[in-house]
C-alpha cells in the first residue's frame, strides 16, 4: 500500500490517477488502455486494485475466540468448583433426573440410544465430505487437530478423577456403571467431547442446518446416557464444556481462515452505491496500536469526480484491542472507552452520527456522503476527501500561532455541542492546502459528553500541541481561545492515564532520554573531576610534614569538590517534564487552579495482582489451618520462647537500621533511624516489601540532609550487598543442611542446583537480545550512581563493618525469631536444626521481596509452611508458628509503625 507522506489529494508532488494506474498494476502485466475512456470499468480495474492491495494473511488471530477459550475454563473451573462444595445439590439433582428420567418407555430409550450411536459418527463425516466438496479442506483439518485434543484432554481428565480429585468431585462426575457394580462409569464421554470439539472447530455455529442436526444428536445421546445410567448431569455437562473450551483455543492458537474484504469487494461496493471507482491505494496508519480504533482507510479516485475517503470496519480490525479498552472499562472511574463488545452495525451508526453531528456544530470535519455493508463481516463509510496533511507530518516552522488558534476553535466547537472527541493526537488533526485545520478519527467520539470527557480532551490536546511547540504556545494558544477558566479545569486531567496510549509512550520515550542525559552529565562531571584530581596530585606533592594528616585532609577536600561537580552538572542536565511544565504555564494565569490530580482509577493493576495473590495465600493457609486444634496447642504454649520471638523481632529494627546507615558516610542521626525502620512495617502493608522500603529509606535520607542523587545510591548499595548477603547466606546454610542429612536437602543438590540455574539464566539473558540490552541498561544505571556511593563507603572501614554486620544481624534476628516461634509450639520430639530453619527463612524471605503484595503477604506464609513441613516439621506445629512469626513481624509492629511515620512526618523527616 501506499504510505501516507504527503497526502494522495495534494498538488505537489502527487502523481495523477494514470500514474497510480501504472504502478498499482502487478509486475509484468501488460500495459492497460486509460480507464477513464474503458466502456467495462468492471474487468479493467479489478487487477489495479488487487495489485495494490497488501496481501491480507491467511489466518488470524480473533479476540472473539480467546474470549469464548476464557469463558470455556472459566466455566469448567466453576463446574467443578459446585460439585466439589455442593455436594447435597449435586445428589439432589441426579435423584431427580434419575426419577424423572426411569419413566421413559424402554422402546423410546433404545430408539433414541441407537440412532444416537449410529448419528454421533455419520453427522461429522456427512459435514466433512460437504466441506471437501466446496474445496473447504482447512476447516476440516482444523476440526480434527481439535478433536484430536480434545480426547487428549478427556484422557487427562478421567485420569485426574480418578486418583487425584475429591471425592466429591468423584461422586458428582461417575457413579457405578450398570455392567460392572466394583467398576465407575468415565467422568467424561471419550468419544462426545471429540466430536463436540470438531463440529465447533470446523464452523457449525454459521450453518443452521448442521446445527440443529449437530444439537438433536447430542440431545439425544445425553438422554439414552442418562437413562441407562451411564453418566451424571455433572459429566454432560463437563463433557460439552471441554469440547467447546478446546475448540475456541485451537481455533484461536491455528487461527481463522480471514474473511476480511480485499480491495476488489471495497470497489465493488463503491459500485453499488453509485460511484465508479478507478483505483485505491490504502492509507496506513501511522499508530499501529490504535489502529483498531480507526478502521482501515483508502483514498479512492473516481472516474467523474474529486476522489474519496474510504473507512472500511470489519470484525477483525473492530476486534482490535479489545483487552485494552475492557481493561480501560473497568479500571478507570467515571468514564468508559467506546463499548468493547460494539456490532458492526452500531459502529457504523455511531461513527455516522459523530460526522453529522461534528459539521452540525460548525467543526471542519470529513463530510460523510455514503454508508454501506461490505457482506455479512465488514461496512464501508465513504467520505469527501479532505487533502492536507497531519500535524505529525508538519514541519515545525508550518505549525504557526494561527494554525494553533484555529485547531482550538475546532475543539470549541465540538465541545459547544457536548461532544468529546476522545483522540485529539497529531494525526487525528489534518491542515488542508489552504492552512485549515480539519479535525479527523471522530469514530471514538461520544455525544452528550460529560465535563470530565470534555476536560480530557482538552488536556489531551494540550499534551499533542506541547510536544510539537512546547507548554508555552500551547497554553497560550489554548488560553487565547477557550480562556483561563476552561484551560485551568483541565489541570487535574494531566496525568499520564487519562492521556492516549501513543501520547503516553512518547512520554515515556521521553523520559528515558532525559534520565540518559542525567547519567551521562554525572559521569563527565565525575570523570573531569577525577582528571582534574589526578593533575592536581602530580603537580602538587603532598607536604613533607605530617604526610598522614595532609592526605587525609586533601582527600576529604577532593571527595568534597567531587560531589559538588556532580551535583552542579545533575542541576544543569535536570530537566522538566511536559506535563509540568504546562501546569506552570498555567499556574501563571490561574495561580488558584486546582493542580491535585483526579482520582480517574478504579482499581490498579498492582491492587488487582495482590487481591489475587492474597486470596491464594488465604487459601492456602486455610487449607493448612482447617485440621488444627488451637486450644490445646495454645494451652501448652511455651511462653518463654513467645517473649524471646517478640524480643528478637525488636531487635530486628536495630539491625535495619545499622544495614542502611553502614552505606551513608554522611552523618545521620541513629535513634531516627531506627524509627524510620519502625515506620517501614507499617509502609509494608500499603506496598510490596521490596518497594515500600526502598522509597521510605530514599525519603528518609533526603529530608536528613543526604542529596537525592546520593541517597537513592546509598540504599541502591545497601541492597546489592544485601542481596549478594542473602544469596551467600541461602548456599551456605543449605550446604550446612544438607551435611546434617535432612532427608530433604542435601549439599550437592543445593549448590549445584542454584549455580546451574544462575547459569541457565545467564545464558538465557546474553542469548536474548531484548533481555540482554535491558540488563545492560540497569547495569549501567547502576555502576552510574550506586558503585560510586560504594567507592566512597570502601574509603571508611567502619562504615562498611556498620552495614555488614547490621544485614548480618537482621537476618539473625527474623531467624532467631522463627526458631523460638517453632519451639513455642513444639517440643524436642519436633524441632529442626537452626540450619534449617535459616534456609526455610531465606527461601521465604526472597519469595516475599519478589511478590507483588503488601509485605509479601500469601507468598510468604505460603513458603514458610511448606518449606518447614519440607524439612521435618508437622503441620500441626509450622502453621501457627508461622502465624505467630508474621504477626510479630508483620501485622503487630503496623500500630507502632503507623505511630512513627506520623511523628518522623510532623517533624519533616520523612
């Protein structure tokens, strides 16, 4: 297809339709006579179009089908979910059915289980030869491949049943067969789901007829089954379940045969509604992720006539990011992107509706003058066509102060009706020969718009200008059209969610150069100042008197001098973003604008991940927790060992403290420390582990006095020999553990299953190259600012002793701790090695760092049961005291926690 530089309409540098013509033939095609003087336009310009239209692909992926593959597992997991919980309904149910289905003559029972047994076979190969007929052979391959699984997965079902399932699962899906009492008849129909999945698979649902020939049979199989008593409800009903489910994800991993309309049918329906079309070359579209949004578009020139504007929807192209506007749909509050589930017919009028309502509200937009379906899967709208071309396509001294005003008029004018245009980027907005702005892409628009979609659309269009011309003429154009009070409303919506998707990866983009340009800034101040260092040593030997003393004095001066270059050049290279900079341009007009941004989420990604990981957790733990009497078990307690858990949790905070104060040279006070660590339990319960402490220490040390720069360095290092700390400790008790011959552990398998692993996914990150260039990027932010900050804490021994010996310590205490929570509830009969208990602890401690939940909350408990039941513990006395050590380390210290994050806030410390 033809790409859109300048557009096909224009003047300059466009050829004329006879030069389309010529290169839209295919290569080696004779020459064909002008079309505007052929009397059979309909044989003369079929191979034009077809030559250029892209070659569409043989499959594709459809949404519909994954959705249907979804909705499938979904309904099997809730299947098995009733029969495993509602066990009295389940046996409430199959007496009926039994009852109800005992007074059928025995005649029609075997009537119908025959003609079923003999139909179940034929139908499938009756609709085969059919389809072989008509040259339909991918259609069939794709029901056998599904057929084909789909007894794979009744096999692996039968067999999960039967030795792994509960037993109520096990009395809901078989029951005893008829022939053989000590025999279970098979959860699911090996031969049923099969042929459910093929006739799915190969296209029933568009053919009437089969399917109601399709349902008779397998209704008629489902009755003589359960009559004569060789199945459940529940097995019927998981049987259609997994036939279908298999059918949609084969369909959806092969893919569909396309029925997408190619050229040729788009220049035949232009026919149909009275044009005479010559040639169309396709536009393509410069946002490929939005591209859904927008349809596929031709420019299309006519034989008597200016050419046209095609849009041409289809149910792929409308399947187009589906997920992302039903993930949009839910997670933002207060308004909702265009309904995921739209027909094809409602598409066409709603993108017809905003085009008559956009020119009926006095905005420059594409006239539309014909609508038209395009067979039962695709429509056409065809407009004028507008010529010019998009502001991307602009160069920076075209876009002038008037052509600015003018786009904002435009957006005035919709936004007098109530009407939101919902996608106000740079090739939305398109200016014609003559310099006016046409506004473009209304198919996503609402009418009858709230405040909140009109606010967006003007912040939106904010960000579009401002990354063309900058904050201050965009806000100037915006306030010199709407005035201060429209512009100012708008504040609360610049945010990067409320913003589209290409706007906010160009703000992304962005943002990464700018952090590159802070790091290389940094390095060359830090590299000149070593330069100038090393010549300043060469020419100006230390003084002969008092050599220590002056040396120490020189270094601290040069550390000194060093670190005020590197924050000198940080200040220079730092930059603002966009999105301040217009808040300060508007600011200065509206200083009491409201600048808090709004609350437009609903629910979070994070929040959703950590309900999920909670309630598995939760799960778990009760699953753990349902065979445990804890009356007796509190009753003999040992409250000796209690109090030493909750004296070594105390300690726990000290050790912290010393871990991050062993990294920072500068001086900061140590009590206040130790409260910053308290108030981290309590920031661990409204984020992840790994994240709430890092941004709290971060906090901490810049409101200390310690630059920004330097206190994300100095926990930065704290971190890394934490980790290597932790990863040195986990081999180290897991060789001591193993040598004690735990029947679970051994030496040899933890070692060198852990270094075979590091080197497995070495191997893996330097052979991927998106793996291995995101690896080098963090490990060269890294030796950018935290290596550094380590050189400086080498230079003070003490320090480093103070930090090591504090990670050292912290780990001591949590396994302290847990070893007195075990023999709080155990005895000598139950106890395990404090080896053991340290690599249980370790294990654990990892997994809750990596979870995306509050205080690792699920994953955590999780593997500190299993791991101690892994190494000799009975259940009966790891789940409480591992209950008993999260709530001394977790949910307890929150009260306290929460005590002194207000008071290090009210005192400015954090």
């Amino acid at each position: 297809m033809k790409q859109q530089g300048a557009h096909p309409g224009d003047t300059e540098g466009t050829p004329d339709a006879s030069s389309r013509r010529d290169t839209a033939r295919r290569p080696g095609t004779p020459e064909r006579p002008d079309a505007a003087n052929s009397t059979d336009p309909e044989t003369v310009h079929i191979d034009e179009v077809e030559g250029d239209e892209p070659l569409l692909p043989a499959r594709v992926h459809r949404p519909s089908d994954l959705m249907r593959l979804l909705g499938g597992v979904l309904a099997v997991v809730v299947l098995l979910a009733i029969a495993a919980f509602a066990h009295g309904t389940t046996s409430g149910l199959e007496q009926d059915i039994t009852k109800g289905t005992g007074q059928a003559p025995d005649l029609l029972i075997k009537i119908a289980g025959l003609a079923s047994s003999i139909a179940i076979l034929l139908v499938p190969v009756a609709f085969a030869i059919e389809r072989l007929i008509k040259r339909d052979g991918l259609r069939i391959a794709d029901g056998v491949l599904a057929a084909v699984l789909a007894h794979g997965v009744t096999l692996a079902t039968d067999l999960w049943v039967a030795r792994a399932a509960p037993d109520s699962i096990q009395e809901a899906l078989t029951q005893p067969s008829p022939g053989d009492i000590h025999a279970l008849t098979d959860p699911v129909h090996g031969y049923l789901a099969p042929v459910i999945a093929y006739m799915t698979a190969v296209g029933m649902s568009r053919r009437p007829r089969w399917r109601a020939v399709l349902w008779v049979v397998l209704l008629l199989d489902a009755f003589s089954m359960l009559v004569t008593g060789y199945t459940t409800p529940f097995s019927i009903i998981l049987t259609v379940l997994i036939g279908w489910t298999v059918a949609y994800g084969t369909l959806y991993a092969v893919g569909s045969p396309n029925v997408r309309p190619t050229g040729r049918t788009l220049m035949a329906g232009l026919r149909t509604v009275g044009f005479r079309p010559v040639s169309a070359s396709r536009v393509e579209a410069s946002d490929a992720a939005e591209a859904g949004d927008r349809g596929r578009r031709y420019f299309v020139t006519l034989e008597d006539g200016p050419p046209l504007d095609v849009t041409v929807v289809d149910r792929e192209q409308q399947a187009q990011g589906f997920f992302y506007r039903a993930w949009r749909n839910l997670a933002l509050r207060g308004f909702a992107t265009r309904s995921s589930l739209q027909s094809l017919r409602q598409a066409l009028e709603q993108e017809a509706l905003l085009a008559y309502a956009a020119i009926a509200a006095g905005a420059n937009a594409p006239k539309l003058i014909a609508t038209s379906e395009l067979g039962p899967d695709a429509v056409m709208l065809v407009y004028e066509h507008s010529g010019g071309r998009t502001l991307d396509s602009l160069a920076d001294e075209e876009i002038t102060d008037e052509l600015l005003r003018d786009t904002w008029h435009q957006v005035r004018a919709l936004q007098s009706r109530r009407i939101a245009h919902r996608r106000l980027v740079g090739d939305a907005i398109l200016v014609d020969r003559s310099g006016t702005v046409i506004l473009t892409d209304l198919r996503v628009g609402e009418i009858a718009a709230g405040d909140l979609l009109l606010r967006m659309d003007t912040s939106q269009l904010l960000m579009t200008l401002g990354l063309r011309v900058g904050a201050e003429r965009a806000v100037a154009s915006a306030l010199s059209v709407l005035g201060p009070d429209t512009v100012a409303d708008c504040l609360p919506m610049l945010q990067p969610i409320a913003l589209s998707r290409s706007t906010r990866a160009t703000l992304r983009k962005l943002a990464r150069e700018r952090a590159e340009r802070e790091r290389e800034a940094v390095l060359e101040a830090s590299r000149q100042a070593k330069l100038a260092r090393a010549e300043h040593g060469a020419e100006d030997p230390p003084h002969a008197a008092a050599p220590e003393k002056v040396d120490k004095k020189a270094a601290r001066a040069e550390q000194r001098a060093e670190k005020r270059a590197i924050d000198e050049a940080l200040e220079e290279a730092r930059e603002e973003d966009l999105l301040s900079q217009i808040r300060h341009e508007v600011l200065r007009i509206r200083p009491q604008a409201p600048v808090e941004p709004a609350r437009l989420e609903r629910v979070r990604p994070r929040t959703l991940i950590s309900f999920m990981a909670g309630a598995i957790g939760a799960y778990f733990l009760l699953t753990q927790l349902t065979h445990i009497e804890f009356g007796p078990l509190i009753a003999n307690a040992e409250w000796g060992w209690v109090a030493a858990a909750v004296l070594f949790s105390a300690c726990s905070y000290v050790a912290a403290a010393m871990a991050l104060l062993g990294f920072v040279p500068e001086r900061v006070p140590f009590p206040r420390t130790v409260a910053a660590q308290v108030a981290g339990s309590f920031v661990k319960i409204v984020a992840p582990a790994a994240v709430g402490g890092v941004a709290l220490n971060t906090r901490f040390l810049q409101r200390a006095g310690v630059r920004p720069g330097l206190a994300v360095a100095s926990v930065g290092a704290s971190q890394l020999f934490g980790l290597g700390c932790h990863i040195l400790m986990l081999l180290a008790f897991g060789y001591l553990t193993g040598t004690e011959k735990t029947p679970s552990l051994s030496p040899s398998r933890t070692v060198i299953g852990g270094l075979l692993t590091v080197a497995v996914l070495v191997l893996v990150v330097t052979s991927v190259p998106f793996l291995r260039k995101f690896v080098v990027t963090r490990v060269r932010s890294l030796f950018a600012g935290v290596v550094p900050r380590m050189l400086d804490v080498l230079q003070r021994p003490q320090k480093l002793v103070t930090g090591i010996g504090g990670m050292l310590l912290l780990t001591a205490c949590f396994v302290m701790c847990l070893d007195a929570s075990i023999r709080a509830f155990g005895d000598e009969t139950t106890s395990v090695s404090l080896a053991s208990v340290a690599v249980v602890f370790l294990a654990g401690n990892a997994l809750g760092s990596a979870a995306p939940t509050p205080g690792g909350v699920g994953a955590v408990e999780a593997t500190l049961t299993v791991g101690l039941i892994a190494v000799g513990l009975p259940k009966e006395v790891a789940a409480p005291a591992v209950l008993l050590f999260r709530l001394l380390t977790l949910w307890l210290p929150v009260l306290p926690g929460w005590l002194a994050f207000n008071h290090l806030t009210r005192k400015a410390a954090l």
